[in-house]
C-alpha cells in the first residue's frame, strides 16, 4: 500500500476538531452511553512484534481490526495471528484512513509513547500504552493533559496494578501493619549490559560508526519518529533501544515503573520534593550500568515524609530482619520500612510479606476493603470502556507516577541534587536538569 504524506499540524488540527464532538466514536456506544457489555471493541495494535503482541494476545475476545509496525519482519507472528487485520507501517496513515478503530494499544519503544498516545487520543480513540507512559517527566505532564481533554480511556500497561499484591500491600499499610513508613529501599538487580552498544563494543559508549543497511522490512525514518537522527544500526532494534537516552528510558522506565508502582499507591505519594543520584559510568549516549537514586517526598496527611532509595544494578541493603538463609526477591523488589516492621514485596508488589515470618504470622489482617481486578491487566481497560468508566490505571494517574519516576533520570544525567517545583513542572536550581524536562522534536513531529 503506497503511503501518502500527512501534514502533522493539519492532521492534529483535524483529528482535535473531530474529536471535541466524538470523543467516544459513536458507533460502539450503548443505549446508556457507553458500549454494551455483550459488543465487542474494535482494536488496532502499534509496535506489535515484542510485548504488543502479548498485550493483543490478552484482548483476543475483542477484534483486532488493524495492526501497525514500522518493520513488518518484526511483526510477522502477529499479522499471522490475526490475518484479517489490515496492515500499516505510519500509524498516522493508519488513523486517517481505517475509521472503524475504537481503540488503540501502543507499544513502540519509548521515545514515541507520547506522540502517537496523543495523535491517538485526539482522534477519540480509547488508548492502552505500555509503560513507561512517555520518554521525558513534560511529556507525562502533557498526556496526562490531553487524556483528561478528550476523555477516552486510558491505561498503561503496569500489570502489577491489577494483582492482589498492591491490594495487600495498601490494605496492610493504611491497617497500620508495620506503622509509620518513614522509608522505603527499591531496588532492580538486572542491568544492560554489556549496554547498548552490546555484540560491537563493551568498553566506549559512542554512537556506532558503522553504517550497515537498513533492513527492507524496515522503515527507520518511521522507527526514529521524533528522535533526532541517526544511522541506522542493530543495535539500536530491535531490543538493545532501552540502554540509549535517545530512545528509552533505561532501568528507571524497564522496571522501575512497576516496581515503584507499589509504593506510589500504597503510600499516596505526590511528586518528590528533592532528588540525587549517582551513577556508575555517566556518559551521553546510553544510560548507566548502575545507579542510586534517592527520592525526598513531603508529610502527606497522615502520612510521615518519605525517604525513598531506588538501587538499580545492584540489590538494596539486606534488612536486618531478614532471615538467616532467606533472600531477598529475584530481580527486584521493595522494603517498606515502617517504625513496627517491614513489608517486603517483589516487582510487580507480588507476594508481599511482614518480616520477619514470625512477625507475618501474628498479623491479624484486615477485611478486604479495596475491589480486586479480575482478568487481564488489557481487560480492566476494555471493561472500563465498555462501562464508561475510568480503567485503574488511568493517564491521570500513571502520569502522575512516570512523571516522578523519570524524574530519577534527570538526577543521574546530571548526577546532582536537584528540587523540584512540582506545580510548574520544573527543576529550580539546575538549568540543564530542567531543560532535560522535555526534548526537542524532530522536524515534522
């Protein structure tokens, strides 16, 4: 199919117009207002050769109506799962000519999260993106915006957000389990490396010079979207992406979404007061191999101020009252740390426990009071459409919690102290800190 040149600005401006009287498409509403619980959602996927095609696997009970890739090698499994869906390689293309899309699932590397979540949304589709939400903390300021503008549904895809553990976890700290949390250590043990150069260069952390073709399958200027250009290399896809600033967001938006989810839940977090980093191997091409990053938040309430660490490439300090021969969770985890315990959990807040086993036995736990999720992660957003409501891990909240995370990223970019004004979304006492707060847009996007 030949590809036709979309004007951006024409194309935003058109699809916002339509959407202020559409926000929902009206073809898949119900008598009630929203779409009967029996009807099926229209779905079309982006970025669907990794964990796309997971998600899609989750929400086959609906119809996969389109699928969109920016190489069609890399999507191969999925056009073969679903060969009645029609295929692109622009999404934009995609948006303009298939009007029977009611939403949306994207899964593209990082870098362009935002600007298809919101070319989506503003043309009133509901939309799941997979985590992190977006590349920078601005850009989860400005999703987070326009989901509450348009009013489609919305949630990322943190799975752990629909388990029992962050049910647990809250239930047992606004209980009073383990008192007053004063602390909180995280950690992700996992690290890329060697990092993104891996299979070509282990000890620098340049660009690559080389210039191998691009494969034919792919369209590269699509890949790069709004990223500044560059050469095309394997390295970069599939999958060694994440280690490049350019790109991902490294540990910090791999794992650190989920892991932190948790704690940003059960502890009703805002956004950090104070943030410090240091790293292993700062450079500025490709995130560090290890990191601490330390997070300052305000009293809340009832709730104490909270010191949070966030260890990545490494474990967190054994707690003292972890038992002789017990370990600490595989890849990651998080000890809350209150003045009467400790909760420990692991990454997606799963299997949480008091420790020591002793101390988990004597607890008495409370009633469930919070609405547990049944099904996928994928079918609480589907569900949440069909019943017009919002999905539980919306773009108001999950931008609230990208946001802050990311802003770990800046602290180990400039490896500095940094506050934050939170209500204007800047970085007070460091200029280049607060100009990583959002990027510059290639032209055209």
């Amino acid at each position: 199919m030949a590809r036709k040149t979309i004007n951006r600005r024409h194309f935003l401006k058109t699809a916002a117009a339509t959407s202020a009287f559409t926000i929902i498409p009206r073809h898949v509403l119900g008598g009630n207002g929203h779409t009967a619980a029996n009807d099926k959602i229209n779905i079309a996927g982006i970025g669907i050769g990794g964990m796309g095609f997971y998600n899609l696997r989750q929400l086959e009970s609906q119809n996969i109506v389109a699928l969109c890739d920016v190489d069609h090698q890399h999507a191969a499994k999925a056009f073969k799962q679903y060969p009645n869906a029609r295929r692109y390689k622009d999404y934009r293309i995609m948006l303009d000519k298939q009007k029977d899309i009611d939403a949306v699932l994207i899964a593209t590397p990082d870098h362009t999260h935002a600007v298809i979540s919101i070319d989506c949304m503003q043309a009133g589709k509901h939309v799941y993106c997979q985590k992190p939400l977006t590349h920078t903390p601005q850009e989860a300021r400005d999703v987070a915006r326009v989901a509450k503008e348009t009013g489609v549904v919305t949630q990322m895809g943190i799975q752990g957000h629909s388990g029992e553990g962050i049910q647990r976890i809250c239930e047992w700290i606004w209980d009073g389990a383990i008192g007053k949390v004063k602390q909180v250590d995280a950690w992700c043990s996992l690290a890329y490396y060697p990092p993104g150069q891996a299979n070509w260069c282990t000890t620098h952390y340049d660009i690559p010079a080389e210039k191998p073709p691009v494969p034919k399958s792919l369209d590269w200027n699509l890949w790069l979207g709004p990223a500044p250009f560059r050469n095309y290399h394997p390295t970069y896809h599939p999958g060694r992406w994440r280690a490049w600033y350019d790109f991902g967001c490294g540990m910090m938006g791999d794992r650190g979404v989920h892991t932190l989810d948790p704690v940003f839940t059960a502890l009703k977090l805002k956004q950090p007061e104070v943030i410090s980093a240091t790293v292993s191997n700062l450079n500025e091409q490709t995130h560090p191999i290890s990191s601490i990053v330390q997070y300052h938040f305000a009293a809340r309430s009832d709730m104490p101020p909270v010191k949070l660490t966030w260890y990545e490439g490494i474990e967190a300090p054994r707690p003292d009252d972890l038992e002789d021969r017990r370990k600490l969770p595989s890849e990651g985890g998080v000890l809350f740390k209150g003045d009467k315990g400790t909760i420990m959990c692991g990454v997606y807040g799963n299997s949480p426990r008091i420790i020591p086993e002793a101390k988990m036995k004597e607890y008495k736990r409370p009633p469930q009071t919070l609405p547990r999720i049944k099904g996928s992660h994928e079918m609480e957003w589907v569900s949440a459409i069909k019943e017009g409501r919002k999905a539980n891990a919306d773009f108001q909240y999950s931008g609230l919690l990208t946001e802050f995370v990311l802003l770990g990223n800046l602290a180990k970019r400039t490896q500095s102290k940094l506050y934050y004004d939170a209500k204007n979304g800047k970085i007070t006492n460091n200029d280049r800190a607060n100009q990583l707060m959002h990027k510059e847009y290639r032209t055209g996007w």
